[in-house]
C-alpha cells in the first residue's frame, strides 16, 4: 500500500515537470548575472552602513573617555 503511495507521487511529479517551461541559456545566464550584481550591491551598501555605523560608535565612545 505504502509503495503505491511512492510510485504515484513519482510519476505525479514526473508528470508535473514535463508542465514547467525551463529558461533558456540566454534567460539563465542574463538572470545569473542580475542575481550577482544585485548581490554584489547589496553587500556593498551593507559594508558601507557597517563601516560608517562602526566609526560613529568608536567617535561617540572615544568622547566620553
């Protein structure tokens, strides 16, 4: 009974992937590409707050002595 269950869950998945309209290369790679910028970005703006943030707290530290 539990190995019915397994089978059609497979076949149901299998049948469900034929369905799925796959990227081409030219799509994947474009979207890779934005994935990394974007992310490359991203962590810049974040390094720069850090950076900034840090040296604010070290300055306001460093006055009261």
């Amino acid at each position: 009974m539990k190995n019915n269950k397994l089978i059609k869950y497979i076949f149901d998945s299998y049948q469900e992937l034929k369905k799925v309209t796959w990227p081409t290369r030219k799509q994947l790679i474009r979207d890779t590409l934005i994935v990394i910028v974007s992310s490359t970005i991203a962590t810049a703006i974040f390094a720069l707050v850090d950076l900034g943030l840090s040296s604010a707290l070290q300055y306001f530290v460093s006055l009261k002595g």
